[in-house]
C-alpha cells in the first residue's frame, strides 16, 4: 500500500511557544476518503486564540496529534493528491481548515457541487462550519488573484460580520461607543470598518491596542479614536460596548474598573495576548456585566436556518467585496515558504511583534 510522509507543526498545548515539526505516514485513501496536499495557509493572530482556546472550546480536536502536544489549524488551499471517492477526481482545489501539515488525509461527506464536509468521526462533535471544503470552481467569493487576501481575511471577516450582526440585533445595547481591544488585529479591523459604514450617528467606534500600533490603526481610517492600553483611564465615560479580541485578564480588569456601570455588554472573542489570556469570562469577578463568550459559529447557524444559505452567503459575499476594497489600502501579503520561514513567523505572533500591515501566508 502507497504511503505519504507528511510534516506536520505541532505545539505544546500548556505551552504554545514550544512547538516543533514532526513526520507522519499517511496510507493511501481507503474508500471514500482523498488525500489532499495542502498548498498554502494563512497564519494570523486569530490562529493563536485557537490554541489558547483549544481544549475548551475543541480546537485541538480537529487534527489529533499525540501526548501534550496539538495541532492549530489555519485556513488555506489543498488539492486532492489520491482520492478513493466516487464524486471527487485527483487536482480538485478546496478552500478549507487544515492542520499546519503538508498532507491530510479527509472523509468526505455530503458531497455536493459547491463542495463536501469532512466526516470524520472525530470530528462530528465539532461546528459544522469549520468541517465544510469549498470547491474554487464553484465558489461565488473565490478570485485566483485574491486567494492571500481570501485565507487571510475570510475566516475573519466572517467573525468580524457576524459580530456586527450580533451588536445590531441587540441594537448595540443602547450603547453609543464601541470598544475594540487588539484594534490591530484583522477582526477587529473588519469589525471597524462594518460598524463605520453604519449609518447610525450615535456609534463611535473606539480602538484599544499597544503604542507600537497606535500609529498603524490611526491611520486605517475606521476607528473614530484610538487609546493604547496604558491609556485606558482616558476613555470617555459614557454607555460602551467592550468587544475584547486580546483576552488579557488584565485589559479587561482596567476596562471595566474605569467604566463599571458605563458598560453595557462585556463580550470575549479572541486571545491575541495569549499569555494573560482567559477564556470566556475567566475566574475573575469584574466591575459592571460579566463578559460573554461570542462563539461565531453559533450565530452563523442562527442566521442560516433564518436566511438560509443562499441568503446568508449573498449578505456575506456584499460586505466581503466592500471590505476587499478597502483592505487592499491597509495591509500588504508577505508570501513565506518553509518550515524555519513558519517557525519564525509563528513565534513573532506568539510575542506579539508580527507586523499588523503585513498578512502572511505559508507554504510548507
């Protein structure tokens, strides 16, 4: 039987910065399986939530790895290499969730024209919107010249648009000023620029990052002020909205400390300062609402049986092209290849230093 050696990245679950690559022999397809080679992925400062948030809300669950250690998956392009699956044929192209690998081998179920899900067994348990494969031939969103732009932002921006939905459902909780923490970070970036073409008056879109950012975030242009963080005690004192994407324990404390009854929704998204991070709403007791933990996937699945999927892509799809635009004057593509290349971009997201102009994409 053919067997295939892939090279897979892995990472200490109880210490992300350990990480390391390691070789594993992948058999031919059985039935109804395909063997995908990955071609390239995107790695940004969403992916460290997924492992900071990996054993509570499953990440770690999607590609097992052995003992203490794990793999964060990314979104990215694969081809089918060998498939032993009647509907799809060897040099098929996926936009999908892969494991920082070389190789995967997927169970493809429901396989229909726009694409399949993996049916794994392990997998099963976990949200279906991370399982799905999209076929490139048959993907409204997908441009051959945008596939950077589309590993880098897609994933993100649909975090970054089901935010926004989420915050004028509840009609922003009455709150005018809304706080983004990691105003850097590319959902939080999508996020701004959503709630800037709002044409409601009375929202004030407020950016919290580091004073090695502040310049960078300025200048996008969709934030109507930014703070740093040692400036948290200058935020106007008036009814906001904290969507925290940096999970410091400790920026969330000094938010709600200074605002306390002026907030009005605390909500947790992501983790990008990974090593003061908590999870949800953490141990700790904090002035004003606890946070809530926002979990995109399930508002995604709230606004499908509502909308349906046709309906749900065609709003995603608007704002996603309008987003494009403006994205294209921000952030430049910085195109890696090789395991020491993913090695040292990884390690610069870890401690915080990955350029917030630039977006990587790997290929191993």
């Amino acid at each position: 039987m053919d067997v295939t050696e892939t090279r897979v990245f892995q990472s200490q679950k109880t210490d992300l910065a350990n990480a390391r690559f390691v070789t594993r022999s992948l058999e031919a397809p059985g039935a109804g399986q395909v063997l995908v080679r990955i071609e390239h992925f995107a790695l940004t400062a969403n992916n460290i939530t997924y492992g900071v948030a990996g054993d509570s809300i499953g990440y770690w669950n999607f590609f097992p790895a052995d003992g203490d250690f794990g793999c964060i998956p990314v979104w990215g392009f694969g081809v089918i290499e060998q498939s032993a699956h009647p509907d799809l044929q060897q040099g098929m192209r996926f936009y999908g969730y892969f494991p920082m690998a070389t190789h995967v081998l997927l169970e493809p179920q429901d396989v229909q024209s726009f694409g399949f899900s993996d049916g794994a067994p392990h997998r099963a348990a976990l949200p279906p919107i991370y399982n799905q494969y999209v076929l490139t031939s048959a993907d409204p969103v997908y441009q051959a010249d945008k596939e950077a732009e589309q590993m880098l932002y897609r994933p993100l921006f649909t975090t970054s648009f089901l935010l926004d939905d989420f915050l004028a459902e509840n009609d922003f909780f009455g709150a005018g000023n809304i706080i983004l923490t990691s105003a850097s970070s590319k959902t939080s970036i999508g996020l701004a620029q959503l709630l800037s073409q709002r044409s409601d008056q009375r929202l004030k879109v407020i950016g919290l990052t580091s004073q090695a950012n502040a310049a960078f975030v300025e200048g996008l242009g969709c934030y109507t002020s930014t703070y740093a963080y040692e400036d948290i005690n200058g935020l106007p004192e008036e009814d906001s909205v904290m969507v925290d994407m940096a999970g410091s324990a400790k920026v969330r404390l000094a938010v709600q400390s200074h605002l306390a009854g002026n907030l009005k929704h605390s909500a947790a998204v992501g983790a990008t300062h990974w090593q003061d991070a908590t999870v949800g709403a953490g141990a700790q007791s904090l002035p004003g609402p606890q946070p809530t933990m926002f979990f995109a996937p399930s508002q995604a699945q709230r606004r499908i049986k509502e909308l349906g999927r046709e309906g749900f892509e065609l709003r995603l799809a608007d704002a996603w092209q309008s987003f494009l635009i403006a994205a294209d004057q921000w952030i430049s593509i910085e195109a890696q290849a090789g395991e020491a290349q993913l090695q040292s971009v990884y390690q610069a997201f870890l401690a915080g230093e990955a350029d917030p102009a630039k977006g990587y994409v790997i290929s191993l």
